[in-house]
C-alpha cells in the first residue's frame, strides 16, 4: 500500500463526504428550524436520482437534466408540506414518524410503478467523463473531483447565505427559539415552507449529482437517509457546522473502513457514532438536551 | 372506578374466548393470519411499553425482534425439533441482553437523538448479521421444524399443525399482555410513567431514572425477543429484514396506529396493518402505495389512534 491508496481512499471519503454533507444539512435545518423529523428526506434524494436518470437519457445529458428535476423535486416538497406536514407542526414527534414512513412508502412504490426494480447506472457527462493519471497503473476519475467541488460551492453558498441573509438569520433564530422567532413578527408559515423546499431541494441535487457514481437501485434514499442520521446525530441536531464536521468524519470512515477492513463495513460507521455517543450525547455541535 | 375495571375485565375475557375459537371455526388461512396479527401484536406491546409508557420513541426495536429470531435459529438441531423449553428462554435472553447492552448508550440520549440513535443501532444489526456468510448472509436461513415441547427426551407436544401453534402464539400474547400489565401497574410502572411526563421532576424527586430507562428498555427487548422467536417458527425461515429499520418502522406505525400507551391498542394495530396490507394485496400489486396513503391519512384525521375513535366519534356528534 504506498500512498496514492491513501490518497485515493481520502478523496473517495471526501467526495462521499460531501454527498453526505448535502443531504444532512437539510435534515438538520428541518430537524432544527420546524422541529419535524423527516423520515421521507431519503425519498428526495431517491426522487433526485431517478430524475437524472431519466431526464439524462432523454435529454441526452446530465446537465440539462438538473435544473428541471431540481424544479420538480422542490415543487414535490412543496406540496407534501402545504398538504400534509402543515398539519402536524404543533403534533408529537412520534406523528412526524408516522407521517413520513407513511410518505416513504408512497415514493417508494411509486418509484417501483415509473422504475421497477431494476439497478440502473448512470453515465458521466462526457465533458467529465475521463480519469487523471496518479500513478503509472492508477488514475482518478474526473467526474468525482467534480462533485467535490460543486458540493464545496454549495456547501459555501449555504453559508454565506445562512451567515449574511435576513433569510438565513430566520433559519438561525428559528433553531434557537422558534417561538420567539413567531413573536418577532416573522411569519413562520412562509419560513417552514421555505426551509423545507431548500432541504428537498439540497437532498434531490445530491441524489442527482450522486447517480453517475452510485448506481441507482430501489432503497437507495434509505441508505443515504440513515447515514445522514448518523450524520446529525455526530454533529448535533440544527448545526450546519457540526453536519460538515460529522459527513466528512462519516465520509472517511467509511471509505477506509470499506479499505482496511471490509468485513467490519457494515458496521464502521456505527460503531463510531456509538463511541462518540459515549462521550458526547448531544453531538458535537449540539446543545444540551435538544 | 371499579366497575369500569370489571366492564374490561370481561371484555378482554370474550376477547381471548373468540380468540381461542378461531382454529375451530376458521380456515387454516385465517389461522396463518391471525397468527401474524398476534405475533405481531406482542411485538407492538413491547414496543408501546418503551414508547407510550416510559417516552422512549425506538426506532430500532426490531433488532431485538430479529436478534431473537436468529438466536433461535443458530440454537436449533441441524435436522431435529428444537427444545422450546430450552430454546425460547434462551433466544429471549439474547434479545432482552442485546437491549441491555445498546439501550446503555441510547438511553443516554433524548427525544430525536433517541430515534436516530436507536435506528442507528438497529442498522448495525441489521449490517452485522446481513454481512455474516454463518447467519446465511443476505438470503437468511431456514429452520428445519416447528419447536417441540420435550421432556427428558420425551416431546410431549409439537407445534407442526398451524393450530396448535396458533394457539402458543395465543397463549404468549396472553401471557405477555398480563405480564407488560403488572408491569405498567407496578411502582416501577409508575416511575417509567413519571419519567415520560417529566424526566427532570423525578430525578428532582431521588429516582435514578437512566436506570429505570434501561431497565424498561430491556424488558421490551425481551418481549420484541419473544415475538422474534415466534415469527421465526411460523415462517420457519429467518431472513436480515427481520431486523431492517423497516419492521422497527412499521411496528411503530402499529403502535401509533392502535393508541400510544394502551397495550391492547397495539394489537388492534397490528390486525389493523396486517389485515389492510392483505385487503390492499388483493386490490393491486402495488398496495404499499394505498398502506402509505392510508398511513398518511390517518395520522391528518386520526390523531389518537384507533382506541381514539370512539372519542373522536362522540366529539363529532356533539359537534
């Protein structure tokens, strides 16, 4: 093993990472801005790689497929809460949970009637379709660089939105206090809707940009919402900083533990939000007790 | 008070005869029917006992559900009946262990994190026995027979015929819902009660509440371990996705659906499901869309469950 395994792996884990990134944040601002626990995140992600997939073939590439699938996914979220998630905002969490499995299982199948059940792949646009050379036997492909830095400028650009906005200042006020967020005059109706079209929006872009190099497969939103959990719970509920910190953490774990010890796989990544658990219950980033 | 007492008293009684009656009167069909609703009826309780009584929203309860289906698996004779007498206390302890050991870190944790976490590890458990070539791996295992009732090498009483294994799973509901009911009745029942309502008085008040959190943790192991065990042999098959975030899912859907923090509401969910599911299956092949448009309406419109129906009726009718 010399060091362009190492090398490889880190920008693996990174590239992961930062998918991971993407479909975390907008759990966590959900989670943290309308109190909602969105088991049906996933599905957006789901929506956003079939939608590549099928508008790439189509349209006869990627890149136009993006900006109408985007559109889609969100005008979906926009509708799922104007007609259900509306209703149970003052409800228990064990109602959200309800809800969105019930949501999960309408996306699903649907996903089986347009799809079936079928692994499909998706190519890389073939502006992005080669490899760099990093040995004399090994090479990196282009299209993985490239969701790395798409994902570092949206991952900026949510910052400095959230940092420099008056609507990113709503979304922070509304993680530490909703209420008093109601209070100040903001209206919260129009601010949950928009937090969680952004969060479906961020989670169908991934999926998105992650169909070339993910095979897209039925549950594939399962897999990527899980991992997500995992995510937060490391960074702590409602911190996009701690969300980063825990993808990126999560993202090299995993592709080294796949490396060095694929029969722990499965598991690694458990195993190290249960040993961070021991030391910090509410994650990183979070407040006690959220 | 007392005679409200009596009135369900009786009620569960004519419910368990009718119960008992099914294998008479009834196709074998319904039989292997009303088998899973019960079977996934205990599963449903135990998991209330953790959501409804001590505020603990698992999402990963069908880890130990799985655990103990396996246990019974990798404890049972290459090509003889299994001993239920030795088997099932052994596959439960296995279930309600494995809590004891994840509930000890997940109950560290609170509200969403709680979720996440117990998802989290019912995942893991998920992966460790999907990743296993010993446990059969993706495809799972088959069991040779239905357990046996033996003594001193004697089997006494066999479970082959659907009936008579209806009727044990009948039996351990029984025994489950009169053991969870103690339970929920006990001193220790009205600590885990006063901790969902207001963690922070009863420590306020001297209790340690992470270990009675962890003891009522275990105690749904142990009885999701004894559903576990029960679904293995009416299948005679284990398979990963008894431990998939999907069956915790579900079971909770079953409990939320019956009435969070009743018992018997969670059984009547489990019949609710698992009959919808059979009626949708019959409609369409794609009836996990009409289970999900359901599930999505019922909790819009029903917002406690079906034992709450009948309030939700009267407020209607004075409305």
């Amino acid at each position: 093993m010399d060091i362009s395994f190492y090398v490889i792996q880190a920008l693996n884990g990174i590239q992961y990472g930062f998918l991971l990134f993407l479909v975390a944040s907008g759990l966590t601002l959900v989670f943290g801005v309308m109190g909602i626990i969105n088991l049906a995140h996933g599905s957006f992600f789901m929506m956003g790689a079939y939608l590549a997939l099928w508008l790439a073939r189509h349209t006869g590439s990627l890149f136009s497929a993006l900006p109408i699938a985007l559109l889609f996914a969100t005008a979906v979220a926009f509708l799922a809460e104007r007609l259900a998630f509306r209703h149970l905002y003052r409800r228990r969490h064990l109602d959200h949970v309800l809800l969105t499995y019930g949501f999960i299982l309408i996306f699903n199948e649907l996903q089986r009637i347009l799809w079936g059940n079928d692994v499909h792949s998706v190519p890389a646009p073939d502006l992005l379709a080669g490899s760099i050379p990093l040995t004399a036997t090994q090479s990196y492909p282009v299209y993985r660089i490239f969701i790395s830095i798409v994902c570092l400028g949206v991952a900026f650009g949510l910052a400095v939105a959230i940092r420099s906005t008056r609507f990113g200042m709503a979304i922070r006020a509304g993680v530490v206090n909703r209420e008093m967020v109601e209070a100040l005059g903001i209206d919260t109706n129009k601010l949950f809707a928009a937090v969680f079209c952004l969060g479906a929006g961020l989670a169908a872009f991934a999926g998105m940009i992650a169909a070339p190099v993910e095979a897209v497969y039925p549950g594939i939103g399962e897999t990527f919402l899980i991992v997500s959990f995992v995510v937060v719970v490391i960074g702590g509920i409602g911190s996009l900083r701690g969300a980063f910190v825990g993808a990126m953490a999560i993202g090299l774990a995993d592709a080294f533990g796949k490396a060095l010890m694929p029969q722990f796989a499965g598991i690694g990544i458990y195993a190290v939000m249960a040993a961070l658990l021991l030391w910090r219950p509410q994650g990183l980033f979070g407040e006690k007790q959220a | 008070m007392k005679p409200r007492l009596d009135g369900r008293r009786a009620a569960l009684a004519a419910a368990l005869l009718a119960l008992a009656l099914v294998p008479a009167v009834a196709d074998e069909f319904y039989v292997v029917l009303f088998t899973k609703i019960l079977v996934l009826g205990i599963f449903a309780m135990s998991l209330d006992l953790l959501v409804g009584y001590t505020g603990l929203p698992s999402l990963g309860h069908a880890a130990y559900f799985g655990a103990a289906a396996y246990a019974a698996m990798v404890l049972a004779p290459e090509s003889a009946p299994a001993n239920l007498l030795l088997t099932l206390p052994a596959s439960v302890l296995v279930a309600a262990l494995l809590a004891l050991a994840t509930g000890a870190l997940a109950v560290r944790t609170a509200g969403m994190y709680f979720i996440m976490v117990t998802l989290a590890f019912g995942q893991m458990a998920y992966f460790a026995v999907h990743d296993s070539p010993y446990l059969g791996g993706s495809d799972g295992k088959l069991l040779f027979a239905r357990p046996v009732v033996a003594f001193g090498g004697a089997a006494i009483l066999d479970f082959a015929e659907p009936q008579v294994y209806y009727l044990l799973v009948l039996a351990c509901l029984a025994g489950s819902y009169g053991i969870l009911r103690a339970v929920v009745q006990s001193p220790f029942g009205r600590v885990i009660q006063g901790i969902r309502v207001n963690e922070a008085r009863m420590q306020a008040l001297g209790y340690a509440t992470y270990r009675y959190k962890l003891a009522s943790f275990a105690i749904g192991g142990a009885f999701a371990g004894l559903a576990g065990y029960l679904a293995a042999y009416q299948a005679e098959y284990v398979n990963p996705k008894l431990l998939g975030w999907q069956e915790s899912g579900l079971a909770l859907v079953m409990v939320i659906l019956g009435g969070v923090g009743t018992l018997h509401g969670a059984v009547l969910g489990s019949a609710a499901i698992v009959l919808l599911q059979e009626f949708f299956s019959e409609l369409t092949s794609h009836w996990m869309l009409l289970l999900g448009l359901f599930i999505v309406g019922s909790v819009i419109w029903l917002p406690h469950g079906i034992v709450g129906i009948r309030a939700w009726a009267r407020r209607a009718r004075t409305r």
